[in-house]
C-alpha cells in the first residue's frame, strides 16, 4: 500500500468526517482542520445515523468520531464503516475524553485505527490529520528499534527508512536499556520513539523495557512514547502493557500503513507536547 490515502485522484482535495454531538466541537474542529489541511472538505454531522448515510454517499480520506453520540457509541460507526463503507481501508479515529480508560480495557476494538485525547488540544489533533491525509515530504525522528528476528527486523526497518525515520537497531531489552544509559549520561534522550517487540532474547520482555523507561529513566509518554509489537490477543495481556507504560501497542504481523501511522501519531504528539512544555 502506497503512502498517499484516500480515493486515488492524485492531488484531490481530502473529505473528512466529523462525527460529533456537539455542534460547538465540530465547529472548532472543522476551524482547526481547514487551517491545517488547506482545501480539506470537511462534513460534519451529530449523530451516527447522520454518518452511515454520509459514508453510504460518498468516499472520505479521514473520520473521527466521539465515543458517545446521541443515538449509539462511537464504535458503532466505526464497524459499519469497516463492514459496510464503500471504501475498505479508511483512518477511523476516536476523540475524546475517555480515550485513556478505554484504552486501558481494550475496549476500542479492532475497527478503529488510532485514537486522540482531547485534552492534548484540537490544533494537535489538526497536526495529526494532516499527517494522514497529507503524509507526502516524508518524517522525522529516530526510532529506537527493538527486534531480535533478523528478517522481521529488516523488513519492518525499510518500511521505516522509506518514511524517512532514521532507526536504530538493536535485539534484546538488555541493550536497548545500555544505549539508553548511555545517552542518559551525556544529557541525551537517545531516540525520540521505542518501536520493540514484547517476546525478545535475553532476559527481559519489551514491557520490562518499558517499564524501565518509564521508571528507572523517569520518561514519560510525552518525552519518549514507546509502541510494543505483540502477537498475543489476549485482552487482560494487552491491558497489563498499556498499563506498564506503552502509549499503544501494534498487533502481530505487522501492517505497514498502522505502524507508520501510529509511529507519526505518537511522533507528533510528543513533539506537541514539548513545544507546550517549552513554549
């Protein structure tokens, strides 16, 4: 799959839904947006009923929908857009307030691409769309990489490096740990994200590794967001990862468009939060 999403028409302006009982959210998202996105048509609409006839209508590039709509949950538009939309492939996005517990119970589910807290502010989640719908001129940062498989590692470092994220290497917890110490001891973070596998060689799992960032380094989800690969499905495993201190997870065998989408999601976000914190 290339990197441009939408409906194929080579420079077309991108559709966006916006699915949002409030009528004052959506007017502030769609002001953002507009800014963001120069061209994007954005069509805004209250409940879920509203949206399905929408997506029945037409091809959109981007939806973000609230958990709680007038007339059903959120979620329920996201699954009738992955069952019933004309598109197969489309980024669903949950905002809301709620993201964090839900996410710890793994409710979100799997028809949903990725997630935003509104707390982090609508010109974040501007910055976010337009790296879906805008993805083109390539990334920045430097991904600390995980992975003791030799070619699941050069696979998935390509995949990155044709984004333009530079990456760095390594197979076990216990040396991505080292290289983080070391950076620590010249005043360096060392990466700006942890992309690592939960099942390594040696003695600690990625959420060892995890937890080790969050705990020992002392670096919060702003200051170094770490994703975990994992192939096990089992919700009350995923939930104890998230609650270890990953901001997501990326399920096993790895889809390229996801894990580059959550890699700049998670990107954005800390480099949003940094320049709030120094700003």
């Amino acid at each position: 799959m290339g990197s441009h999403i939408g409906s194929g028409v080579a420079g077309a302006a991108p559709r966006i839904l916006l699915v949002d009982g409030s009528k004052v959210v959506r007017q502030l998202i769609s002001r953002v947006v507009a800014a963001e996105v120069p061209g994007v048509e954005i069509v805004g609409v209250a409940t879920g009923a509203e949206a399905q006839s929408e997506l029945q209508r037409g091809v959109f590039d981007f939806v973000t929908v609230a958990l709680r709509l007038p007339d059903m949950d959120g979620l329920d538009v996201a699954r009738f857009v992955r069952e019933s939309a004309p598109q197969i492939y489309m980024p669903i996005v949950v905002v809301s307030g709620d993201v964090e517990s839900r996410l710890h119970r793994r409710e979100l589910g799997e028809y949903v691409t990725d997630y935003f807290d509104k707390s982090l502010g609508f010109g974040a989640l501007a910055e976010f769309i337009r790296g879906y719908v805008r993805p083109e001129g390539g990334a920045e940062g430097e991904v600390l990489y995980v992975e003791d498989s030799r070619v699941v590692a050069l696979a998935t470092r390509r995949m990155m490096e044709k984004y333009g994220l530079t990456v760095r290497h390594v197979i076990s917890a216990e040396d991505a740990i080292d290289y983080l110490r070391e950076a620590k001891s010249r005043d360096e973070v060392g990466a700006d994200i942890v992309l690592t596998d939960v099942s390594l060689k040696g003695e600690l799992t990625g959420g060892d590794l995890v937890e080790c960032i969050r705990n020992e380094f002392g670096y919060g989800k702003g200051l170094l967001p770490t994703l975990i690969m994992t192939g096990d499905e089992n919700p009350a495993n995923q939930a104890a990862l998230l609650r270890a201190g990953a901001n997501d997870l990326v399920e096993k065998p790895v889809e390229e468009k996801l894990l580059i989408t959550k890699l700049l999601f998670q990107l954005r976000v800390a480099l949003h939060l940094r320049e709030r914190a120094t700003g």
